[in-house]
C-alpha cells in the first residue's frame, strides 16, 4: 500500500518503515530530548530499537506501565520525564502505552493532581496549557486508536474506578502509523484489539448526537473490520490486512468523538477490577448491548448490514454477524468466561451507571439496567443466537 500522510484529525504518517522518519518528526516539533514511553513487553521486541536507531541521540525509556494504566504510572512517568529534562514524547505501543505516554506529556507541568482533569464538564479548562508537551504517537496494534485520542483512561487505585482524563492538547502532535509494527501481534491480541474497533465504531454509529462526520468514519470501520480482522488473525503478515486495521483503529476513535455507550461503560469496571483486557471485555459485551439497545438502532444496524453486504441484512442477521466472528475469534460468549465471580455485578453496575459513556448510550439506562445486563453477561442468556 502506498505511503500517504493524512492531516485528520492530526497529521498522520501513513505506510511501511514510517518508523524511519522518528527523528524528522522530533525536527518538526522542535523535540530534542524525547523520553519514549512503552509497556514492558514491547520494550523487550525490537520495536524499540527500531525507534532508538532513528533517532540521532540516545534517550531514556520509561515502561512502568500496565495494560490497564494506573495514576501511579502516569505520575512515576513524570518523574523520569522531569528529571531527564525531556521536552516531550514518543508513545509506543497499545493503548496503554500511548495513554501512559500522553498522561505523562500533559502532567508534566500541571501543579494539580491529574484526578482534577477528569472529562466532565469544563475540568479540563483547569490545567496550564503552556505546560503541556507534545507527543508523537507509533501504534503497535489495531485497536485502541487512542493515536487520534485527546483523552487517556487511567484506573485510580484508591477507588478502582476507571477514569477519563481529558484536554484538547492531548491529541498527538504526529502519528506514525506503520503497519509493519504490528506484524508479531499474536493473534489473541490482534482478535482482542480488532474488536476493540468494533466496538468503537459501532457505538459511535449507534449515539444518538448529531455527527454526521463521525457516523461516515464508523461506517467504514466497521467495514474494514470485516473484511480484514479476520485475515489479520489467521495471517498475522497478511500486509494489507494489517494495515487496513491499523488504518481502521485510528478511525474508530476518530469516530467517537461522537459518543461511546454501554459496551464501554459495563467494560470499564471489569477492567479497573479485574484488569480484563478492554478490547476482549467489550466484545464480549457487544451482543448483550445491542440486543438491550434494540429499539432505538434497529433501523442503523439494518443500514450496516446491507452496507456490509450481509447475506441476512437484518437486525438478527448483524447479531449473527458479529456472533459468528467472535466465535471465529475464539472470544468467550460469557462474562463467566473472564471473571468466574459474580460478587461484585451490584458494584460494577454503580461504576457503570456513572462512567462517562453512558451518556452516549441510544437509550437511557439505570442501574438496575446494567445490573440486568452484567447478569445476562454473566450466564450468556441472549434471545438471538447464532
């Protein structure tokens, strides 16, 4: 596929060995001392020193990050980054990774604390703006797209909430999106994460508020979902199957800018509890959703299946749909699957009722409603089955 650069909604480097032109996009922004941010898996690829060789100097590197990041992480981060003197960052890796990075980037001159900035109403406006530096974000898998993301999702570990910070200036300065990156994904990761894609574009889809720009990006997402998630998990060098999802990542957060919805707010509790993976959470959650949501997007699910070509163009056809590819994903059908402890449904479902992606949902929920749906999760009881 041809190397292209997309200026929306940040300037995007699009192609293969992209990784190559790191330090022509440090000269763009004015960059000299990079601290790179990572988990500590990829730190031990080569993904790393493929970064590192294409940057004239040495830096540091800072991977005390976990897959569902902390506070803690974000604010270990901004001490390595204060005292190595950096002015500003490369974010490497998955969705943890890149929050992490960006957490790390506008912290690291902010006098509050960073549960102060959370993404409700204007508390964003609170932080120092001229404080806040910037970041070039290199994902190395298709899912989370937070690349194309002003926000991050940090667990706060007094309260095992799941939180959203917030600031316009967190949006990447550059993203190098090089499918190449993403070639050792193993093919777990790569279902999870595809899913995750899913899930952003079809909740996006699926809001009510008016975004005639996103609805567009998430219908094709969902698209390229299925026609490519699949080929990128039986044939993880399937080049331009991983490219397509790559490129399909960054749409789908793109796309919620319009809204989230009940899949992300039932995930987001199990995996500050139970540090679930989130791409993998919400494809398991998707079905029960869709089905609870039913009166409100049975007329857009229709137009997606006939979009998609389906060969039952229906409501219960796009269910199947999606039925039949976790299946082929090998995604558990079952909330029983990932936990085995139904303890905690009472909690989540108030952690639920309160996380910001309910406001998105097509329909009013309460929290007897998410209990509702954690329960039918939990034992897989769906009136549509594959």
């Amino acid at each position: 596929m041809e190397n292209m650069n997309w200026n929306y909604p940040t300037p995007i480097w699009f192609g293969i060995n992209r990784i190559k032109e790191i330090q022509i996009a440090c000269d763009n922004l004015n960059i000299k001392n990079p601290l790179i941010v990572t988990d500590p898996g990829i730190r031990k690829t080569s993904i790393i020193d493929k970064v590192v060789n294409s940057l004239t100097k040495e830096t540091n590197v800072y991977s005390d990050v976990q897959g569902n990041p902390t506070g803690e992480n974000v604010t270990n981060g901004v001490n390595v980054f204060n005292k190595g003197n950096h002015d500003g960052v490369i974010a490497v890796g998955g969705g943890s990774g890149m929050d992490v990075g960006k957490g790390i980037a506008f912290m690291a001159g902010q006098a509050r604390p960073i549960w102060d900035f959370e993404d409700i109403e204007d508390y964003w406006t609170r932080a120092n703006s001229d404080k806040i530096y910037p970041v070039i974000a290199i994902p190395t898998t298709a899912g989370t797209g937070s690349e194309t993301g002003r926000a991050g999702v940090f667990t706060n570990e007094v309260t095992h909430e799941k939180k959203i910070i917030f600031h316009p200036k967190m949006m990447p300065a550059i993203v190098i999106l090089d499918p190449d990156l993403t070639i050792e994904l193993p093919p777990s990761l790569t279902a999870f994460t595809g899913m995750d894609v899913l899930a952003h574009c079809l909740e996006a889809y699926s809001s009510n508020f008016f975004h005639p720009l996103s609805q567009g990006i998430a219908l094709e997402g969902i698209f390229i979902v299925k026609n490519y998630l699949v080929r990128a998990y039986k044939n993880g060098k399937d080049m331009e199957a991983r490219s397509h999802m790559l490129a399909g990542s960054s749409m789908g957060s793109t796309a919620f800018q319009k809204g989230l919805g009940a899949i992300h707010s039932l995930s987001h509790p199990v995996g500050a509890i139970y540090n679930s993976h989130h791409g993998l959470t919400n494809a398991v959650f998707m079905p029960y959703v869709l089905e609870r949501n039913r009166e409100a997007i049975e007329e857009k699910i229709i137009r997606i299946a006939k979009y998609l070509s389906l060969e039952n163009s229906t409501f219960e056809g796009f269910i199947k749909w999606v039925l039949e590819l976790r299946k082929e994903l090998q995604i558990p059908h079952t909330l029983k699957e990932l936990i085995n402890d139904d303890s905690k449904l009472e909690k989540m479902s108030e952690l639920a009722l309160k996380d910001p992606s309910t406001g998105g949902n097509p329909i009013p929920l309460s929290q007897k409603d998410f209990l509702e749906l954690y329960k039918k999760s939990y034992d897989g009881k769906l009136l549509i089955t594959s």
